[in-house]
C-alpha cells in the first residue's frame, strides 16, 4: 500500500498527553521485565564491550532496569514527566542510581548531550512512535552525533506486516492512529532510507504481545562520511 500524504504536525504533538495519562493511570503499563529486545541487544552490547548506553523513549523503564543490572551505565530521554519520575524512583529503590541518568526530554529538539559520548543508544518502539520521516532522518542524525566512531544504533519498529497496519485513523505517510495512539509502520525501504551515515548490520524479524506486534529490530554502526577528494 503506497501511501504519500502529508502529515500534521499538531496532531502528531498531541500524543504526549496521551502517554502522560496512560503512565498515570497503570505504573506497570508494559510489565517489569524486560522485553526480548532488551535482552537481544544486551548480549550484542556485552560481546562488543559496551559501557555506555543512551535508551531513547524508555517508557516506564523495564529496560533501563535491566540494562543497568546487567552493568552498563544508562542515560536515559523521555518525554513523559510520569515516565521519568517513574524511572527514578525504580533505580533509587533497586540502588541503581549510580548506574541510571535520566533526563525528561522531547527528542524531536536537539539532543542535550555532547557529541561521541555513547557507545551505543537503544530505543523499543520510539521509531515508530507518532513522528514523520523528517523527524525521524532528524532522530537518526542526532544519534549518530552523541555516539562514538563505530557506535551502534539499535532500534526497534512495527513494521507493515504487522495486523494493525493500515487500520484506524489514517494521521499521513505510513501513520495510523490505533486505540488512540499514532504508530509509524516501516518497510525495508524505510529502514535503509534512514540508515545514512550508518553501516546497517542487521535488520532481525521478531513478534511481541498478544495480538501480535510485528517488529524489526534494527542494528546500525556509525561510519564516518565518506572522504571526498578532488580531482
């Protein structure tokens, strides 16, 4: 299904209320363990001698928790003020605080975070969160600024083949509004379009929750831009 039109801005913003309510009302909204994701990237970040984490839209922190008891170092962004505190609380009481950084920010603006600071950023379904293709080129880049030479990118996204595609409110682009939440779905396409100044490593096909969700998850290694020399 091709499908071309433009997306609002507004109704895209919108959502952030949505997901402060949700956190509000169920503090275990996705459970506490961590999801298999988590768990996928951990074993590649320990064979590959990661330290340092960026987790991007760490909802309520299933994630955050496990990476940092498995001995990484976590900072965290999120938008939600519910989500954040959350986090905090969780690591104060599990005695991670030491280990867990988080900062409550939008990241569709300008990352507050210096550039080669990260040896990795993982993020479970922010991709495919309620953000346009111009967000998303602009999230890609400022990841690929805050981790290092040879950083990774490890991203998870609900892609076409999964039930919910094409269903609900359509928000433009490959966006749907589903139970009042927008998801961005991907196609192979997308996922290579949005690879630029990244070696894409692997791209893993896996299902998730009850329905299911239908997801890639996506591994990318920072390169340098290509030298160009003139003749």
């Amino acid at each position: 299904m091709a499908v071309t039109s433009a997306v609002n801005p507004e109704e895209l913003r919108d959502q952030q209320q949505k997901w402060e309510d949700a956190f509000a009302r169920n503090r275990e909204m996705f459970g506490e363990e961590p999801s298999a994701a988590g768990v996928r990237a951990a074993e590649l970040f320990r064979t590959l001698g990661v330290t340092r984490i960026l987790e991007l839209g760490a909802g309520q922190g299933r994630d955050t928790m496990f990476f940092a008891q498995s001995g990484f170092f976590v900072t965290v962004l999120d938008y939600t003020v519910e989500g954040t505190r959350w986090i905090e609380e969780k690591a104060r009481s599990l005695g991670l605080s030491d280990r867990i950084t988080v900062i409550q920010h939008d990241i569709r603006e300008s990352f507050p975070l210096k550039d080669d600071t990260f040896d990795a950023c993982y993020s479970h379904m922010l991709y495919c969160m309620a953000l346009s293709t111009e967000e998303l080129h602009m999230l890609s880049a400022q990841i690929r600024r805050v981790i290092r030479p040879r950083g990774l990118n490890v991203y998870t996204t609900r892609h076409k083949g999964d039930p919910h595609y094409g269903q609900g409110i359509h928000r433009g682009e490959d966006l749907y509004e589903v139970g009042g939440f927008v998801v961005h779905f991907f196609d192979r396409d997308k996922v290579q379009d949005l690879a630029d100044g990244y070696q894409l490593l692997d791209v893993f096909e896996f299902e998730e929750g009850r329905l299911p969700r239908r997801l890639y998850q996506v591994t990318m290694e920072k390169i340098d831009p290509p030298v160009r020399v003139n003749r």
